[in-house]
C-alpha cells in the first residue's frame, strides 16, 4: 500500500488545488494569516456532501479522518461510479454503520458500538477496503475509532 493523497488543509488558495471537486456549500478559510486547523479547516456549510477525490486504484485502500461534527451524518462513501458501494456513517448514538449501494441508502451491513463516536469534538475514523467493488462478496473492511479496530469482516454481500 502506498500514500497516494494527504490533506492538512492548510495550504490552499481554492478548494479544488487538490480535491476533485469542491462539494456543496463547503470551503477552507483561505484568508491570510489564519491558521487553517481545528474548525477553521474543511467546513461544510449547509449541504449534504464535502469534497470529492477520484483514485484509479481501489483494490487495497486505506482513509483516514478527523472528523468533528455536531449531528448524524454520512463520514465517507467509497463509490463506484456515481453509487456508493459502501457508506460510512456515524448514528444519533454515537454508533458507526456501514451500509451498502447503489440503492440510497442500501443495506445496512452493520452497525457498531453505541458512543464510539463523540459529537462536537474531533474523532479519528480509519477505514480500510480490500478487494473493493460492487457488489462486496469478496471485500474486507476494517475500521478504527480513535486507533482502536471496532469492525473487521470480510465476504459482506
């Protein structure tokens, strides 16, 4: 495995320097001077999605963020196509599901651990993906929150 794309936010002049594309509503606070860490980094705004990036190579991946949030929501998709194949998502209490596409939103594979996450501080959310594509018969997904494996399974569909 090897580090194909990082982000610390903290040196961009527009959104899209380095992600594929910008989102809805979303920004990073460009203005000269101040620091582009903690909340005033990635922010989303009032839409439903972030930034997006395209990678070639989906056999073996790893994402990792730190993710500060006040409410539910959607923390990564892994997409083939225009679908999400696999959806990251934190729940009302604190517990982290992975559901499936290309159905919005699919299948519920699982959901794990009531109160891994906690709202409105910064979270570590790692997900790694082997033998990605739709559907996952022969994938293998992992995820950690806050360094600590919560999920590891394999032939999911």
């Amino acid at each position: 495995m090897a580090l194909i794309f990082a982000d610390g936010w903290d040196n961009y002049s527009t959104m899209t320097d380095f992600w594929d594309i910008q989102g809805n509503d979303t920004s990073v606070n460009t203005t000269p001077g101040i620091p582009r860490t903690g909340l005033g980094c990635l922010q989303i705004h009032s839409a439903a999605f972030g930034p997006v990036k395209y990678f070639s190579h989906l056999q073996h991946v790893l994402f990792v963020t730190n993710w500060n949030c006040t409410s539910t929501g959607s923390v990564m998709d892994f997409m083939t196509g225009t679908d999400a194949a696999l959806r990251v998502a934190v729940n009302a209490d604190g517990s982290i599901s992975f559901t499936a596409g290309p159905i919005h939103p699919g299948p519920t594979y699982t959901t794990v651990g009531t109160g891994l996450y906690t709202f409105g501080q910064y979270n570590n959310i790692a997900v790694e993906v082997q033998n990605f594509g739709w559907p996952l018969p022969n994938s293998t997904i992992k995820c950690w929150v806050n360094g600590v494996l919560v999920f590891n399974q394999s032939g999911l569909w």
